[in-house]
C-alpha cells in the first residue's frame, strides 16, 4: 500500500527495503515497472537489495560490507 500510495503522492525521494522478497515472478515485474513509472517522474530511489538482479537499472550502486561503503 505505501509504494500505491507514493504512486498517488509522488516524493522527492522513495526508500524501498526489499520490496520484492518473497514475491513471485509475475509480482516482481509490476513492482519494477512501478518503480519504472515513479523514476521517469523524477524520483530519486534508494533500494535495498540483496538480489542483483533487482540493481540492473540503477543509476549508480553502493555496497555496503561489514558495516562499510564500497562503491
């Protein structure tokens, strides 16, 4: 409901934390064309993943490892 409801009320800036865990195929690919649809407005996206594939379209990717910034 929240990714629906900053769809409705775009900010600035979208933190998402795993949004597609446990989610199936079908699920995961309207979730990405959500998160497509808010960046061409101009939102920036923080995401947090642990699975790569979800990354193939950022902008730019930090990894984070023990605790650390490794871009």
């Amino acid at each position: 409901m929240a990714l629906i409801r900053n769809l409705l009320f775009p900010p600035q800036v979208l933190l998402l934390d795993e949004v597609t865990t446990g989610l199936d195929e079908a699920s995961k690919g309207i979730v990405h064309q959500l998160i497509d649809s808010v960046k061409k407005d101009g939102v920036t996206i923080v995401q947090v993943t642990h699975d790569a594939q979800e990354l193939e379209e950022a902008g730019r990717i930090i990894h984070i490892v023990e605790g650390r910034v490794e871009e």
